[in-house]
C-alpha cells in the first residue's frame, strides 16, 4: 500500500514531461505534499486533510514564501484523494501547456 507521498510521486509523473522532476517531500501531519521543481519554478502537490482538499501551488522564484494555489477555486464532492485527481490533472496540464516557457 503506497503512502500519500508515494501516490503524489506516482500520479503526478508526468510533470516530467514539462521537465520538472522531484526535488522532496513535505512531511506534514495536515497538509503532506510533494515538491517538484524546474530551474527555479516549483510545484507543490498536496492535500490538506482538515479542509479535505487538494491543493497545487505554483512557485515562479527560488525561495518565494507563497505560491499560488491554481485549484483554489475547485469544489471537491469527495474527501478522497483519489476522487480528486480525475479534476485537478486537466487543469493542471492546462496549466503547464500556457506556461510552457517557464
């Protein structure tokens, strides 16, 4: 059985054709996450158990404090993490493919 962390990794793989690989994870009792990063850009995956979301922030600098959550606005029906992956995938290659330069 694969830990959250594991399932992040694995899902999310194909961040390695946008040429992001994984850079670590985030222990958290709350909110475990994975970060990937691409020269100074990164990606942190997660889900945040208390809200029972998934969350995908956006860092565009080395070293920024906040990212930018680009599923802020999703209304997840499940509490699942698996349940959530079939809506935030597709936004989040949409994602990648507008910013493609980064």
């Amino acid at each position: 059985m694969l830990n959250i962390y594991q399932k992040i990794r694995r899902d999310f793989s194909l961040l390695s054709e946008y040429g992001y690989i994984f850079d670590h994870d985030e222990h958290h009792n709350v909110m475990p996450s994975v970060v990937f990063r691409k020269n100074d850009t990164m990606i942190q995956i997660g889900m945040h158990y208390d809200d029972q979301k998934m969350f995908i922030l956006y860092y565009t600098k080395k070293n920024q404090l906040l990212g930018e959550n680009i599923i802020k606005n999703l209304n997840f029906q499940n509490v699942k993490y698996e349940k959530h992956l079939d809506k935030v995938k597709p936004i989040l290659m949409d994602f990648l493919q507008r910013n493609q330069s980064n």
